[in-house]
C-alpha cells in the first residue's frame, strides 16, 4: 500500500507561524513528548531532561547570503546557492533557468567583482555554476552581493531584515556552507550552554550544510516517489569519539535539529557506532526506519505533508506526533524556523 504525503497533513493555522524569534532565544517554549505524556517547559528547562553523560550533538553549519540577483546581458536571473561540489562549483536553484545555456557568463548586482560560468543545467531549474572566486574572496563577494534566503512562510515583503543577521545564524556556526540556518540550534544561549556543561552534558558538533532542497514542496504525493536533495556533511574523527565514548558510557545521544540526526544516521553502521563521515547524504527518513545513532531529538515544529514531520513521525510514533502537533497548536505554540521546539523521545 503507497504512503501519501496526505497521512501527514494537519490543520495549521497561519497565525501559529513565528515571524520573529523568541527573544531571549532559550525563552522559545519546549513540548517535551516522552512515553509518559507531554510536558509543556521552555528552552532554558532542558538541562534539566537531560543526564550527566548525555552528548549534545549540534551542527556547526553557518548560513551564508545565498540569494542572488545575476544578469546574463539584459535578462535578469535569481540565484538561489544550493550546495558547494568537491570541484569547488557551486549547484544552485535558478528562476528563468530556461533561459541559461552552457558557457554563459553570469555577474551579479552588488558585486563588480563577483562572475559566474553556467558549466550545466539540469531540468529541474538547477544550474551548476563556477565562479571566478574561491575560499575567503568569494565569501566577501556574497557578503556584497547575497541576501539571506529566508524561507518563504517568515514575511520580508522588502527583503530580511538587519536582525535576521544574527537571529538565522546559530551560536554553533563555523563553517561557511548552508544555505538556510539548522533551525533547532537557533535557541541556544552562552548561559543555556554553560547550564548544560555544569550539568555533565557533553557536546560535540557535526556539519551538514543545509541546501535550497529544505524549501521545496513534495511534488507527488506518493511519498515513495520523492527523491531528496542530497547534502554535504561531515562528522570528523573526533566527534565520533566523543559520541561513542559518550553512548558506551551509558549516555544518550541528543541530537539538536533533525540535520544533526540525519547526518549522525548516515554516518553509524548496523551496530551502532558513528564513523567518520565526509561526503553527501539523501537519507529520507519515514517510519519503519531503525535508528541506531540518536536516543532524543531535539526540533523545530516542522510543515504538514513535510519530509522533516515525516521524520519525527518515525522517531516517535505517527499518533504520538499527531496528538503532540495538535496539542501544540491548541496550546500556543509557534511553529517553523523561529518558533518554539520540541524534545522527542521514541516510542
């Protein structure tokens, strides 16, 4: 019997999506869904769900200006970057990509400096570029050119604002890459981290630089014909450790944001260790998936018929997750990228 995109729907409605973050960031509220009931806290309670010799795994991902505005002689072509290649191009998402050819020159306003040659284009609107900058010249040429590609549901009818600066970057950002922000990571505080450490939490930090692919819309609703966008991650050799040391020890893996967790389920093997990891992952996670790598989630509250609440569905229960959703409508609570999270536990 196929899934439908329509086993995951729910009523949401449009007053429920945060516009703006909660501020101080830790003051989001958290809908703890453990087997014995929902518990309605904020962000700044978590130490207190958590254990001496749990690891907090993060993604250290930074968000960079990634929409774009190029031209190709008089015509005019948005760019939205998607994901770095091994060959140093970019892949990117293009409006009027019909209109590009292989060997086109593309510059870009705000930026004298910065070009592009079309090498490719795919039939899906994507484009695979390579830029006449690299390394730390390109970065400064799309802090010229690039504007945050906020997703669609936050309203910036002119543009995101100054504060979505800092407000769409995490406090774990490092390493340039994404280009929307791991949202769940958006709530931690210098003074929620240092309660973690006094408590004996350990942390380690991953990297999944997350593309344009975590804005599209399933576009059939048999859910076993999407294909995922795939996305560059890395888990180095030392978080692995610190990971398995962690879980040996009799700790729990909690991973921050449903990238932490699909990169950590990419990278583990059918025993349950994390390995080393440096390459691309399309794992779409639905229920019947077996986790090995993560105990709790840490997450946003994500879009009906959206592969991120096919997700959480898998790690916690479809009823589970539905009656978690409803409650956190009727009780208030904000939804996507700057609303309040969520901490999972299985079923």
């Amino acid at each position: 019997m196929a899934v439908s995109t329509a086993d995951f729907d729910f009523e949401l409605p449009p007053d429920r999506i945060a516009h703006q973050p909660a501020r101080p960031r830790d003051s989001a509220r958290l809908l703890h869904v453990a087997p014995s009931g929902l518990a309605d806290l904020h962000v700044f309670d978590l130490p207190g769900r958590l254990r001496a010799g749990d690891i907090l795994v993060s993604n250290n991902t930074r968000v960079i200006p990634a929409q774009l505005s190029a031209r190709r002689g008089d015509a005019r072509i948005g760019i939205t970057l998607d994901q770095p290649r091994p060959d140093g191009s970019w892949h990117a998402l293009a409006r009027n990509a019909r209109r590009l050819r292989a060997g086109d020159v593309l510059t870009f306003e705000g930026s004298d400096a910065l070009t592009a040659v079309v090498r490719a284009r795919d039939p899906d609107g994507g484009v695979i570029l390579a830029f006449n900058h690299a390394g730390e010249a390109f970065s400064a040429a799309l802090r010229q050119a690039g504007a945050l590609a906020l997703p669609p549901y936050i309203a910036r009818p002119a543009g995101p604002l100054p504060s979505d600066q800092q407000d769409y970057q995490t406090i774990f950002a490092q390493q340039e890459g994404a280009v929307a922000a791991p949202t769940a990571g958006l709530h931690f505080t210098p003074s929620l981290l240092a309660a973690l450490d006094a408590r004996g939490v350990k942390r380690a930090t991953v990297t999944l630089h997350v593309g344009a692919g975590t804005f599209l819309p399933m576009r059939d609703d048999d859910v076993s014909r999407h294909t995922m966008h795939s996305e560059r991650g890395v888990v180095t050799a030392d978080a692995a450790v610190a990971i398995n040391a962690a879980r040996q020890a009799g700790g729990r893996v909690i991973a921050v944001g449903t990238t932490s967790l699909r990169l950590l389920e990419s990278a583990v093997t059918e025993d349950g260790i994390v390995q080393p990891f440096d390459g691309d992952t399309a794992l779409f996670i639905l229920p019947g998936f077996r986790f090995r790598a993560v105990d709790l989630l840490m997450t946003n509250f994500h879009l009906p018929r959206s592969t991120l609440f096919m997700l959480v569905c898998a790690f916690a229960g479809t009823d589970r997750m539905r009656a978690a959703y409803a409650h956190a409508v009727a009780a208030g609570y904000r939804f996507y990228s700057y609303g309040d999270a969520s901490l999972f536990e299985p079923a």
